[in-house]
C-alpha cells in the first residue's frame, strides 16, 4: 500500500529525531516548489545533516529503514561521478509501493556553506540551530535569462554551424551521429531562442524546466506540436523533415527575439545555412563536389 505525503514526512523526520547523529534536516527539489504542479512521481529531496558522514556510508543496511527498496542508485560510487564522501553522499531509492527518495547526507561544515548555494530549500527540522536562516523556497535561480547581445548572437551562429555537421552526417547516413548533433546542439540553441521569446513575454519572471519541459505553458499549441515533431528522426528522410522545421523555427524566433530585444540577426548567416542544407540535401551520393 503506497505510503502518503504526511506517512512520508513523518517516517523521515521520525527517523531524524531518534539518531543522535542527525542534526539537521532540509529538502529541496520540486517539492518545495510551488510552481511545480504536484503529482505521484515527485521524489523527496531530503537532506540529512550529519556529525560525520562516514558512519552513514560505511553502513550499508541503515536505508533499509525507509522501506521496500525496488531498486537505487550509489551515485558517490561511480568513478566518472565527482565525489566528496567525507562531505556530502547520497543514495537515490525507487521504493516498491511507488515512493521515491533521493537523500544524501551531508557534514555539518558542508551544510553551512552550501545550504544556500539552492534557492529551492526549505529546513524541516534544525535540533541546535547550526544552519544560518534562510528565505523561504523559491525557483527565482531557474528563471529565464535575459541574453546579452553577444549571447544572442553566439547562440544563432551555434545553430547555424551545427547544421553543417548534421547536413554532412545526413548525407554519409549516418543517423546515430546525426541525432546526436540534432539534440545535443542544434536542439539546445532552439530551446534557447524559445525560452528568451518566452522570457521576453513575461518579463523574464518564470521558469521554462528542466530540459525545457514547460515550454507548453507560453507558446501556442499548434507551435509546441511542430517542435514535436522535430523529435522523429529515425530515418534520413525524417531526419531531414526535422532539420527543415527546425530551421523554420529557429529562423522565425529568432528574428522575434531579436526585435524584442533590439539586437541584430544577422540575416546573412541564415540565408548561407539554408542556401548549403538544400545543396547538401539534393545531392547524388556518388557526388565528388559538393558545389
């Protein structure tokens, strides 16, 4: 029987109060966020503060105490991932009746110069008053950013840039490096030119999300299922019609950002970009020239 919020917070802070070596406790994440909208897959972000870490870490069974563990991670025990044990350590538990955890235990000395470095922080229980007062929960720190001019402009010329990469992939078939340079690059850039067309609309006072998952909140919807659709590209034909949409895209928004702004775009390196994508596109496969 899947546990609820309050069974939840109480096992946790319960759990907190009856360890001596637990001097503090504060969460973050979407929970203290009240622009996230709640639903059952939210994790509990919790952070105990700690005496010492090691005793924690060392102690393989003591998570046992949250409940049927389905599965987790030891993210500290990766060595491609940076870890600092002796201050900071965490494991993330997926819980069999649909509850998750990602708590970490942290040093008291660490917790005093960190706690604030996450606007989205709330303490939940403080024993001795170690940790330094701080202001209520905010996502003030994820709002969108206003660009600079030079940001504007580096960001077009990403986009544009990027394209040739993926023209030339396109052509040799190669689709696994195409989708790559599609989402890892090009895709970037566009989230970023929405979100600064966004931002422009709202004065810059709101979050878009992770991976840009609320873009749907403020652009029209016929134009958030286009920049769906730029998402099949399992085939070079696909791949193409993706390319060509989000070209589209990007050219009219930009041109939108940068009017809202008062900055150039630079009309040049788009109409080049376009001019190679459509001779690259075209040509045979036993071409030896490209033009």
């Amino acid at each position: 029987m899947v546990r609820t919020e309050k069974e939840m917070y109480d096992m946790l802070l319960q759990i907190a109060r009856e360890d001596e070596r637990i001097k503090a406790v504060y969460m973050n994440g979407s929970r203290t966020n009240k622009n996230v909208p709640k639903d059952i897959f939210q994790d509990y972000d919790i952070v105990y503060v700690v005496t010492d870490t090691k005793p924690f870490v060392d102690d393989k069974g003591w998570i046992n105490r949250f409940g049927d563990i389905w599965f987790m991670q030891y993210p500290d025990e990766d060595p491609d991932y940076p870890s600092d044990k002796e201050n900071f350590y965490g494991w993330l538990m997926q819980f069999r009746d649909g509850n998750r955890i990602d708590l970490h235990v942290e040093s008291i000395t660490h917790a005093k110069k960190h706690i604030t470095d996450d606007k989205l922080c709330k303490i939940l229980i403080d024993k001795d008053g170690i940790l330094p007062d701080i202001p209520e929960a905010t996502d003030k720190d994820y709002f969108i950013k206003r660009p600079s001019k030079e940001q504007f402009l580096c960001t077009c010329t990403e986009f544009w840039w990027c394209l040739n990469n993926v023209a030339k992939g396109l052509w040799r078939e190669e689709l696994l490096y195409v989708n790559d340079m599609i989402n890892f690059c090009v895709r970037k850039e566009l989230e970023k030119v929405i979100s600064w067309q966004i931002g422009i609309k709202t004065d810059f006072a709101v979050s878009v999300g992770k991976s840009s998952k609320y873009i749907y909140k403020w652009i029209p919807e016929e134009d958030y299922k286009e920049y769906l659709s730029t998402y099949s590209c399992g085939t070079v034909d696909e791949c193409w019609k993706s390319v060509f949409k989000m070209v589209n895209m990007f050219a009219n928004v930009a041109r939108d950002v940068a009017e809202g702004l008062g900055y150039h775009y630079n009309c040049e390196e788009e109409k080049n970009c376009i001019d190679f994508l459509k001779i690259v596109h075209e040509l045979p496969k036993n071409a030896d020239e490209i033009c």
